[in-house]
C-alpha cells in the first residue's frame, strides 16, 4: 500500500466535509427530512448551469451563489407544493428536485458547447486532486505548512455551520422536537428551518466542486443517524455524529487503496467514504445498544409480553 | 424546424423515433400506473432510493459477465444485477424501519446514499479493468433514450406487459394497502408480502427506466404522475387511468421534443414535460387544484356572510317588535352593523351582495329592508340556528350562554336532511329544555314533514 502525504490531504479534505455535513444532517434527521439533502444536492444543477452561463467561468462567487438560490428555492417550492396543493412532502421533493435537476441537465447540455463542465463531476467530484491546488498557510526559512485550497473552503464552511448551531442551539433543538411549542413561545420554527436549509444548500454547494455531492448525500444523513442509534442526548448525537463522519473519511480512504491490493483496479474516494459510512452505521446497527444482536439475546432472557 | 417537421414528429412518422417513442410512452403509462401506489402508500421517495440503490448491481453484473466472458453490455444481465441489489436495498429500508427508532427518510437516505456511493465506486474500479470498455455504463445515471434497440424494446415490453398485468390482478389487494394496512392486517392479508411486491413491481419499472431515462429521472416519471392525476379526481379508477396516461403523455412529448432538437436529453425533457403538466393540474385540477379549492373557499365565505347579513337582520326585528306575527319593517344600518360588530366596509359588501341576490332592498330614506324571499330566507336560517342550538345544548352539553358561538360555526353546513332529523329529534312541541331563544313550534314546523 502506498500510503502518501496525498492520502492525508485528501482525508483532511473529506472528513471536514464529513463533519460540515453532519451537523446540519442530525437536525435534518431529528425533523424527519433527511431526504431534503438528497433533493437539495441534485437540484442546484441548475443553479450552477444558470450562474455559469451567466458569468462564463467555473468555480467562483456566481456559481456559489446561484447554487445557494437553487437549493433554498428547492425548500421553499417543496413547502409550497406541500402547503397549497396538499401534496405529501416527499412527494412534493420528489417532483420538485426531479424537475430542477431536469432543467439542470438541459442547461448544462446549453453550457457545454462552452466550456468543460458536466454533470459528472458534480457527482463524484474531484476529491483525489485536491492535493494538486494548494494554499501555504505558514512559511519560514526551516518549514512550511500547506494545505489543500478545497480545505480552507470547506473547513470554513464548517466553521459557519458549527457557529450558527452554537449560536441557536436551544432554537434548533426545541423546534426540531416540538415545533408548536416553538412557535408558541415565539422561536419562529419557520425561520429555524429556512436557516438550516440554508445551511445544507450552503454546505452542499461548497462542499460539491471538491469532493461531488455523493459525500455530500452519505454524510448528511449517514453518520447523525448511525450516532441515532448509539444516544438520545441531543449533545452527545452531534459529537458522536461528527466522529463517524471523521472516521467514514478516514476509514474510506484507506479502504480505497484495498481494491489495487487484491489485483483490482483503483477505485473513488469519495464513494468510498460513502460506503464507510454506511459500514459503520450497520456495525451500530448490529451492535449498538438497541441493535439487532442486543435485541435477540434481550428477548432470549426476558421475553416482553404486550 | 418547420411546423410539419413538429406535427410528423408528433404523430410518429418518422421511424427512429417511432420506436423510442412507443417504448417511453408504454413506460410512462407503467409508470404512471404504480407510482399511484406508491404515493397513497406515502412511500413516493422510495423510488429514489431504490432506483439509486440499483447502481452497484450495474457495475457488479457487468464485472461478473466480463469476466465469464460474455459481452459486459447485455441489457438483461444489466438488468438482472440491477433488480437484485435494488430490491435488497429496498429490504434494507424496510429492516431498518422495523427494526431501529430512525424514520423512513432516514432509512430510504442511507441505503440510497451508501448505495449509490458503492455503485459510484465499483462503476470506477469497474471502468478501469483491462479488456471490455465500460464506457457509457454511466449512461445509466442519465439515461440514453435515444439508443433504444429493437431487442431492447422487446425486453421493456415484455417486463412492462407483466407488471401491468400483476397490478391489475391485484388491484384489490393493492388498494386495501394503500388505503388501510392496519385493517388490511387485522383482516388476515399479508401486508409485509403486499409491500414487497408492490416493491417489486415498482423495481420493475425502474430498472425498466434506467435504460431510458436514468436513474434520477425515473423518480420523476414514478412519482410526477400520480401526483398530477389526483388533483382532478377522488376516485381511484380514475386516478389510475389519467396517472397512466399523462405519464404516457410526458414520455411522447418529450421523446418527440428532444427529436426535433440535437442537443436536448430526452430524458430531462421528459421530466419538464411531466412537470408541465403537474403545475397545471395543481392549479386548475377539478377535484384538489389550487384554483378551484380556492373558488370553492370564497363561495363558501359568500354564503356564510349573507347568512350572517339574513340572521342578524331578523334577530333586529324580533328584538324590535313586540307583536307576535313578524312584520318586515325596515331598519337602520347602523343597528345592523352593531348586532355583529361589522366593519363599515365589510358590511358594505354583504349587503351589496344581498341586493344583487335580491334578498334585500335599499329604501329610500337609506334603510334596510327585507325583501319576500329574503325574509323567508332569514326566518329559514335563524331556525336552523335555533334548532343546531338546541341540539347542542340536549346532547353536547354546551352552556345556553355559550351555545350561539359553537352552533354560528356549523349551521352554515346544515343541510335540508339534517333539518329535518334535528326537527324530529328534538320534538319542538315540547320544550323541556332552557333555549336562549324563542322558537315557536307553530312557526317552524309548516316545512314539510320527514318521510319514514
């Protein structure tokens, strides 16, 4: 195995995103709308294809923005449909997400006589080359100090997330767990749940160029809800979340190299990561403290009679 | 493009997209048809995860038939893979459910994040093998409409042919789950069978799709339909057969569209045009549109304000008169608007709309009055009130000083059949019980009497 100083960018890289994502995704999973990530991440095609048309370039401040539009306007079309066409809301996303990513896909067919920009690497991204675009952050005559430019931009995305959670902590949780309550004790859950939409288009977009909105998907509902099974402490579920995701990133990675050892071709990190993510949440699954295995040997020594 | 190279295109003269169009349409209707399950099963987003959780089955069935030696492309060994790890993952979603306190969004997004990430995965590791190109298996994710050959299309068909049938025969079963599982249940059907092989059916359709349209638009063809038909109707027959046919309609649509255009991805076309169709229906559809609900409402709000308008000038003349046949004299507007606390403005209104009804006339001194139909109307309202009061306080209970608040909510929806059997529950020649009101049996009863 040939295990680099890339690995270890790429692992800064993808366990930053990771965790950006967890901590949105564990209030998308307490308010039952995990699948608002995966709606999300394939309707700000159109956001991308629109700024980009637009400012004839990839990659800067336009793209970000029309991709925020994009997925806020994805929440907010799903809760109109929902509200006034009395349409149930994963119907409503369904149709709403399909659509844009349709519209997406045109546009981008429109922009590709262009330029280089495909669906593609909005799906898988371009994680393994993250080390080639770096940023020195610290130099002297002895050492520097260099870290992927993907890194600083998702690092600072996670900055943002981890602040706005701080800062409405208690908003979050009392209108994740009971929204009229909330609302009679005038926190606004509306405006708790435009902002963390918000936040999951804002993660989503920054997150996409680097590591593809699959990572993108996986740790925003993966790991809060591996950390579901192992707590019910609002606390502890954000950290162990945001364990899981570092672990994911870090566990894919290194399985990403297992393929070549076995006479196999190499493989993508990020949808690596992906499925660590989803081998860890089946470890929990199995073995947790409600999991599957506890549950037999429970029910083998006291059975419940209800 | 001319407007005949459209209407040729339409109506399928041209023979390369005759078939396509045929197959894409025939798929619409499929889908159409058991996406309507899905979505009174409230299950719609089941599609996404399962059609996602198909990718690693693509990439392992090709992998398996490249190295057995047979060509890795062949449709039905694609498809075969396809099915199976999709059907797994939807077992998956299932298990979690039952077996973890996460949700069904939580259960369908991991199996179709993790899926996907290992279909991503594979697809990779799959491409770089030596020997056969697996270039274009990503065509799987967009979807390739335009390449659809003959031995494809019969391959669709026949899948499409047997799903149908399936749905059809089990019509009755499928409508007892969608609509009630736990009776279903306690009536001794298998509901956890019910589920997987609506599942099934729905893989089907799916895998069927990925050919055509891609994974991610599939999800639009299972869920746009049904969601658009039941805006026009509350019958299920009906709800099947126009989910069918706009899904039949948006696959010829947009297979005919993106022909006409070298640069459009049928797919995605296909989807804009079932969404088309879906933001109209929302807004006119006859039974649940947005429209028409909203006409519904204001009518509503029409015909409690006059009864409000009627009600409230006929409570002022019994307060005004002392004798006993009622006459119908004419009152000041400002004693009208104060029996209800109207604004200027709103009362305004209601009497503007009492006029063109011909239920009220302007004298000329500036006062209101009555006309003869709507002082038949007044009296008919204020007894119905007076009636639903009664009622309310003999069987719910209710205090007789707070009785005319609750009764001014549902009186409105009084029905002449619910007259009529209030009449003859509360037998008004006997007045046993406190009424804040007079009702005077004489008066009430010459409407005519309930038959049986």
């Amino acid at each position: 195995m040939n295990w680099t100083a890339n690995d270890f960018h790429i692992i800064l890289v993808g366990g930053l995103c990771a965790m950006a994502c967890a901590l949105p995704g564990t209030f998308l999973l307490l308010r039952r709308m995990s699948m608002m990530g995966d709606a999300i991440s394939h309707a700000v095609l159109p956001g991308l294809a629109i700024a980009f048309l637009i400012s004839g370039s990839r990659g800067n401040i336009w793209m970000f923005l029309g991709a925020a539009i994009a997925g806020i306007l994805t929440a907010l079309f799903t809760q109109w449909i929902t509200r006034f066409g009395k349409v149930e809301r994963g119907a409503a996303m369904g149709i709403v997400f399909t659509t844009l990513f349709a519209i997406g896909l045109v546009l981008m067919r429109k922009a590709a006589d262009h330029v280089d920009l495909d669906a593609g690497c909005v799906l898988y991204g371009a994680l393994e080359y993250t080390p080639l675009d770096m940023v020195t952050l610290f130099e002297n005559e002895t050492s520097f100090f260099a870290v992927p430019r993907a890194a600083l931009i998702i690092g600072a995305t996670l900055l943002f997330n981890a602040l706005v959670i701080t800062l409405f902590y208690k908003e979050f949780k009392l209108a994740s767990f009971d929204p009229g309550l909330a609302e009679t004790q005038g926190f606004r859950p509306q405006l708790m749940h435009h902002l963390l939409m918000t936040m999951v288009a804002v993660t989503t977009v920054a997150a996409f160029e680097a590591v593809g909105s699959i990572i993108v998907i996986a740790m925003l509902i993966v790991p809060p809800a591996t950390a579901f099974l192992l707590t019910k402490n609002l606390p502890v579920l954000i950290i162990v979340s945001l364990i899981v995701a570092v672990l994911s990133a870090a566990l894919g990675q290194v399985a990403s190299h297992f393929p070549p050892l076995l006479g196999l071709p190499d493989t993508t990190s990020s949808g690596m990561m992906a499925t660590a993510a989803g081998f860890l949440f089946l470890l929990a699954w199995l073995f947790g403290p409600e999991g599957l295995l506890k549950r037999q040997s429970r029910e083998i020594e006291a059975p419940e009679f209800d | 493009m001319t407007w005949e190279l459209l209407s040729e295109t339409l109506r399928l003269e041209q023979y390369n997209t005759r078939l396509v169009v045929l197959g894409v349409a025939f798929l619409g209707a499929t889908a159409g048809l058991v996406g309507s399950f899905l979505l009174l099963r409230k299950q719609s987003l089941l599609g996404d995860a399962l059609s996602h959780a198909t990718l690693p089955g693509i990439g392992i069935a090709f992998a398996l038939m490249s190295a057995l030696g047979f060509t890795g492309k062949s449709l039905p060994g694609l498809l075969i893979g396809a099915t199976i790890t999709g059907l797994f993952g939807v077992l998956l979603v299932l298990a979690i459910r039952k077996t973890t306190r996460l949700k069904d969004d939580a259960a369908m997004g991991i199996v179709l994040s993790v899926f996907f990430g290992l279909g991503v995965a594979i697809l990779k590791m799959v491409e770089r093998l030596p020997g056969q190109s697996a270039a274009g298996l990503d065509g799987f994710i967009y979807g390739k409409t335009a390449s659809m050959v003959w031995s494809d299309f019969v391959l669709i068909a026949i899948i499409l042919v047997i799903t149908t049938a399936v749905t059809i025969a089990l019509l009755k079963e499928l409508t007892l789950l969608c609509f009630d599982a736990n009776f279903a249940s306690t009536q001794g059907w298998p509901v956890l069978w019910l589920d997987i092989i609506l599942m099934a059916l729905v893989t089907a359709v799916t895998v069927v799709g990925l050919q055509a349209v891609g994974l991610i638009l599939i999800i639009a063809f299972l869920i746009t339909p049904p969601t658009a038909a039941r805006f026009w109707t509350n019958r299920l027959g009906w709800m099947l057969f126009l989910s069918s046919t706009i899904g039949a309609i948006s696959g010829w649509l947009g297979v005919s569209i993106s022909a006409l255009y070298s640069n459009l991805p049928a797919g995605a076309i296909i989807v804009i045009s079932a969404a088309t169709i879906f933001l109209f229906s929302m807004i006119f559809g006859t039974a649940r549109g947005v429209l028409p609900r909203y006409l519904r409402h204001l009518k509503l709000l029409r015909k409690v304000g006059r009864q409000h308008l009627l009600r409230s000038t006929y409570e002022i003349l019994e307060e005004t008169q002392d004798t006993k046949p009622l006459k119908n004299l004419p009152i000041p507007i400002d004693l009208l608007r104060k029996h209800r606390y109207w604004s200027k403005g709103e009362l305004a209104k209601l009497i503007r709309q009492a006029r063109s009804e011909d239920h009220i006339e302007r004298q000329p001194s500036g006062e209101l009055r009555l006309s003869e139909s709507g002082f038949g109307e007044a009296s008919r309202i204020t007894r119905n009130h007076r009636l639903w009061e009664l009622y309310l306080i003999k069987y719910a209970d209710i205090a007789p000083s707070h009785v005319d608040r609750d009764a001014d909510m549902v009186e409105h929806l009084l029905g002449a059949e619910i007259v009529h059997q209030l009449e003859a529950e509360l037998d008004l020649s006997k007045p046993t019980i406190d009424s804040p009101h007079t009702i005077e049996p004489k008066e009430l009863v010459p409407l005519s009497k309930p038959t049986g």
